[in-house]
C-alpha cells in the first residue's frame, strides 16, 4: 500500500505490505463502508484487508473452482457479488466466510459486474459472459428480471464498457463494436424494457396479456408475441 501525497514525479512513500495471498491477483474493489479492500485471486480466494493497519486478511472467502475476475458490492444490502473464470456467480455476506447464494443462468465464461447505480434503490446488478450475454439481477430478490445479448454479427464479446452517465453499454469483439442503452433491451421476445405490474391469463387462446408500457398491450402465447 502506497501514501500517494507524497508523490513528487519520481517516487511514493510505502506504508505497509499485505501479505497472504498464495496466487496472483487478478482483481481488486475498494469498500469504503467497511473501510477495506476487497481482492479476488487466480485460486478462487476472496480477501476483505483493513486499509490500514494489520498486514493479514480480515476475512477469507472460499468456494469459487476456479479463478475470480470481477467483484461487485452493495453497501446498501451489505452484499458481496463475485464473478468466477467459469459461469459462476456468487452471493456473498461480507461477515461471514461462506457464500450465501448462487446466481444461476450464465452459460459461458464470465467476463465483468457492475452495479446499477441510475436510480435510487435499484439495487440491479449487470453481469455479462463471453458470449454476449447479459443478464440483469435484482439484488433484494436474487432473481434474474432482464436478459439480452449482443447481435449474432458480433461473434460473442470480448470486453464491454459501461458509459455510467449515458446509461450505455459498448460490447466489443475484435475490431467490431455494438451499443446499446442499459434500460432498453430492444428485443420483446426475451423480456420487457419496463416493469410489467400486472397480467391475465386467457383459456380460449391459451396466453396471457400484459401492459406494454403505456399504450400497448402484449400477447404471450405458445405461438410468439403479439402487440396491439
């Protein structure tokens, strides 16, 4: 750990060296509310460390088969989320040792997280994996309320950017780029852009209809969709 005010163009003062790790760290996330560091490493380990003070882990979270390439924290619910090499998508109380929860639906490598922050108690975690997918979690419930993907075209992703004050997503794969809004998916046929409050269901056809934002109502049946 390094005090960066006494950085002068050549060289900054270390305050301490944590020690602990027994693989390489492939992430790391800032908590301000618990006044730690979160790091994730190549064996699947999970540290929470004290910013400062002592050199060891305060907490030393297990449970991943493989690596750990993303890290995500609300402080709100007091919740950890982690992103393995695999498709694995774990839930994680940060004062206790054992994951809590699984997030399940990812078919491929994970590829990043990140925390919704557009509006007040969302609460909505974004994951996406390497085959362009990405799903949209509600954090109070633990259930997945959205998923979309990038266009066949793209040929599955690579890495993907969140322009937060635009409230865009920017995937990429080679030299091809795709955007989109994080609000609106552009595709009925997998989920709603807006919550759906309500819904009926009809024996003759057999399907149910729901409101569609303001002006439209949609169909669901066996068949496909229908708008009217």
């Amino acid at each position: 750990m390094w005090d960066i005010s006494t950085f002068e163009g050549k060289s900054t003062k270390m305050l301490c060296v944590k020690d602990g790790h027994k693989s390489s760290v492939k992430v790391m996330h800032n908590v301000p509310t618990l006044n730690g560091v979160l790091t994730g490493t190549l064996d699947g380990t999970m540290m929470l460390w004290d910013k400062m003070g002592s050199k060891k882990p305060r907490k030393i979270y297990k449970g991943h088969r493989n690596g750990i390439i993303a890290i995500a924290y609300s402080s709100d619910l007091k919740m950890i989320v982690t992103a393995g090499i695999r498709d694995e998508l774990f839930v994680w109380n940060p004062f206790v040792e054992k994951r809590v929860n699984e997030l399940e639906g990812h078919r491929a490598a994970m590829l990043g997280l990140h925390l919704a922050e557009s509006r007040a108690g969302a609460y909505q975690l974004l994951s996406s994996d390497k085959n362009g997918v990405f799903k949209v979690w509600d954090l109070r419930s633990l259930e997945c309320i959205q998923t979309f993907s990038v266009s066949p075209e793209l040929g599955g992703m690579r890495n993907y950017l969140k322009v937060t004050h635009k409230n865009l997503i920017i995937a990429a794969n080679n030299r091809r780029f795709q955007e989109f809004e994080f609000s609106y998916s552009n595709t009925p046929e997998l989920t709603d852009d807006q919550d759906m409050v309500c819904a009926i269901y009809n024996e003759v056809l057999p399907a149910f209809s729901a409101p569609r934002h303001m002006l439209c109502i949609q169909v669901l049946c066996v068949c496909g969709f229908v708008h009217y």
